[in-house]
C-alpha cells in the first residue's frame, strides 16, 4: 500500500458536509490537512486494511488496538469446528463479517503540551537527523513500528518518533482536533434557514466551497455561514475532515526565511510610512500658508490609495479605507461589494498574492501562527468566515449584508480555527 496516503479508501455518501467510516486515499495534505472522507470499505479493500492492523498490533501492543477489532473476529471465525450446523453456523458466519472501521481509527495524535513539538527523526534512534518536527494536536498515520518508535507518515514527513508521543486508537481524540467540511460538488447551491426546499434562502455556495459542519441531520447539513448556522441539501456535498499535521525541514527552513523577508519588509515600510507622513506633514504647511482652497470634499467621489509596501500593515492600511462599502455575496470588489473571503482575496490581490475565493480555503496558505502571535495583516480563519486581523485585538473584514465591511473587537469575536501568515 502506497504510504503516502491515507490507508483505506471510501465511497463517498451522498451528503454535504459530513463524517462517517473511513480515510480517503489522498495524503495527509501540505500546510495543514488530513482528508477525510465518508462511506463503507470496499471488499477489495478488506483483506489489505487487515493485514496492515495486524501488522501494527503484533509490532506494539498499544498500536491501533481497536483497529484490530475485526481481524480479531475473523480469526475466531476460522477456527470453528466445521461440524457445527444450523444457528451455530449463521452465528460463525456473522462473526467472521469485518465490522466497519472508524474513519479515525488509523491516525495517531500527538500529545504533546501546546506551544511545543517532537522532532521526526530518519531512523529510530535519537542520533537520528531530523526530517521534520511535529506540534501538538497534530496527526499522523503510523504505518509501522521498531521497539519504542513508530515510523508516521504526517504531511511532506515519513521519519519516526518515540511512541510514548503519539496516542493511537482513540477516536474521539482524533475527532476533536479535526475540522469537520462540506465541499459543495455543484453551483448556486442554496443554503437555506430551515430543512425544507420551501425555506427561506440564505445564500448560496458554489462548486469547490467548504462549509464548516455543525451537524449532520438527515438529508440535511447544518453550517455555518457569515449571516449565522444554515442548511444545504447533503445530496450535492461531499464530507472532508482537516488535521494540522507536521512541518518537513525544508518547509521549516522556507517558513523562517519568509518570516525574516517580512521583518525587514515591515522595518523598510514603517521607515517608507514615516518619509511619507514627514511629506504630508510639510505639504499641509505649505497650503496652509498660502491662498485658501476653494476645494472641497463634499459630494466628492470617494478616492482610495493604491497598495504601498509590502509587509502586514501595508496590508491593514490598505484594506482598512474600504470600510463602510458594501457585503455582497460571492462579490470580490472593495468598492462595490465582497464577502468576507472576496474581501481578504481582492486586498492581499492587490498585493500580487493569489488566494481561494474561500473562506475554507484558506485556511492551508501561508503558514500557521498562534494567536496569541497575531501581527498586522494575519489572516484570522473562523468556523465558516475570515477576516485580517488589524492589531489592537481587532479585526477588519466583510461581515454582513446589514453591516458591510466593518472593524470588529476583540478578534476572537468567535472561535478561531487558524490564524495565516502571508508576509
């Protein structure tokens, strides 16, 4: 089995944002997900997905253990004596049938103390060279084991790490540091206030969206959207599950040179920011001093400065003169209307960086700050919105149809899934 992806495939349920049995075939993925998808094992996939259980549960006894349920019972079903008949029969024959695995019965979870991290080594041992580093609540599938390490695969990294580290065969535990998406498979799909066709529309996603999931009700995915918890039809969603997972070394070493590329960015654009308000300041003299100016304001269209710099708070600069313009939704214009994803795309767009037209999306760009680390310019990532984070605890972003683009405080209005940094 290729171990660059997630160990069992599934067959997607007709749902829109959901969860149920087992991992999708695609990797844990690059800057911060895992995907999950929903369905039942293929019988193809029976005898595979057994033989690797079995092989984490005779390696270590603590590997996977719920994950070799099923085996467990085919091995008890072989054994029955071949004379027994009728009942006896019907009942060897239940038990020797695999019983679905949980979608999260094959990942690990590091348990390590937030803020921190364990370093994915090339071979089990401590003199090993570190390939990678892996922070708390974050997965892994262990593909294997050697005395007290576990071989995991976790993002771009396949190394080991000790397996007193990581937590294996608790579903509830990898459940709880998963984020639960809708990924709508059609257009102008309507999200709807109640679980009718009948009900008031709300708005509508497109092909591609994710939607945070709520709850999953039957025919029906209750989520969240920017004017509060809506619904859409399951038949035209497909259910993914996100995990953070590890940082390769290459992509710690490309992350820290960003970061030191933004410090003197910033270092160069509040110098820039100061020339510029020294000129403004003996501009304002010089009027001042001479004839008075007959110009004014009043009725006057609204003018914008361009883009100037290129750190974080060239980006909050920037984004801030367009509050007060308008919500609309699927909109990307700063002037005449955006939804909250629109708006962070067209700002940091105008700084020639391309982002999803995705609230989802874009949560796996840049790359992943604390918030208690936020700076000017962040993308804060919410349950089903977005906005940039401004300093001083306070936000700016496209927030409603009623509100428009507005600043909002403190920027952990509601819960924060990530915090992005782009410069």
């Amino acid at each position: 089995m290729n171990r660059n992806s997630i160990r069992t495939k599934v067959k997607v349920a007709t749902c829109c944002l959901a969860t149920a049995v087992v991992l999708s075939g695609s990797s844990f993925v690059s800057n911060a997900a895992l995907n999950v998808g929903t369905g039942s094992f293929a019988s193809s996939m029976q005898t595979e997905a057994s033989t690797e259980n079995n092989t984490a549960k005779d390696a270590s006894s603590n590997t996977m253990a719920s994950a070799g349920v099923s085996l467990t019972l085919a091995r008890y079903a072989s054994v029955q004596p071949e004379e027994n008949s009728g009942e006896d029969q019907g009942e060897a024959a239940a038990e020797s049938q695999e019983e679905p695995k949980s979608e999260f019965a094959d990942i690990g979870v590091s348990n390590i103390d937030d803020e921190s991290y364990i370093n994915i080594r090339d071979i089990p041992s401590t003199d090993g060279e570190i390939v990678g580093k892996l922070y708390s609540k974050s997965a892994v599938t262990v593909v294997g084991s050697e005395g007290e390490w576990y071989r995991i695969h976790s993002g771009n990294c396949e190394g080991y790490i000790k397996s007193d580290y990581i937590t294996t065969g608790n579903d509830e535990l990898a459940k709880s540091i998963s984020t639960r998406v809708a990924v709508v498979n059609t257009d102008n799909l309507n999200i709807r206030e109640q679980e009718s066709t009948d009900s008031t529309v709300l708005g509508q996603a497109n092909n591609g969206d994710e939607l945070i999931v709520i709850e999953e009700l039957d025919g029906w995915a209750k989520v969240s959207t920017e004017e509060g918890e809506g619904l859409v039809s399951a038949d035209y969603v497909e259910y993914k599950n996100y995990f953070k997972v590890a940082e390769s070394k290459e992509e710690e070493e490309a992350r820290l040179k960003r970061e030191e590329e933004a410090r003197r960015a910033a270092e160069e654009a509040e110098a820039e920011e100061a020339r510029q308000a020294a000129r403004r300041s003996s501009a304002s003299s010089s009027r001042s001093s001479g004839s008075s100016d007959s110009h004014s304001d009043t009725g006057a269209a609204r003018s914008y400065n361009p883009p100037s710099g290129g750190s974080g708070q060239a980006v909050v600069d920037y984004a801030s003169q367009f509050v007060g313009n308008p919500y609309v939704y699927g909109g990307s214009s700063l002037t005449n209307g955006a939804d909250c994803s629109g708006f962070v795309m067209a700002v940091y767009a105008a700084f020639g960086v391309g982002l999803p037209h995705s609230s989802g999306g874009m949560r796996s760009v840049g790359y992943e700050v604390s918030p208690s680390q936020m700076q000017p310019g962040d993308i804060i990532c919410y349950d089903g919105h977005v906005a940039i984070y401004v300093g001083g605890d306070t936000i700016v972003h496209a927030s409603t149809p009623s509100t428009g683009i507005k600043y909002s405080s403190p920027a952990a209005y509601r819960s924060i899934i990530t915090v992005r940094r782009i410069f």
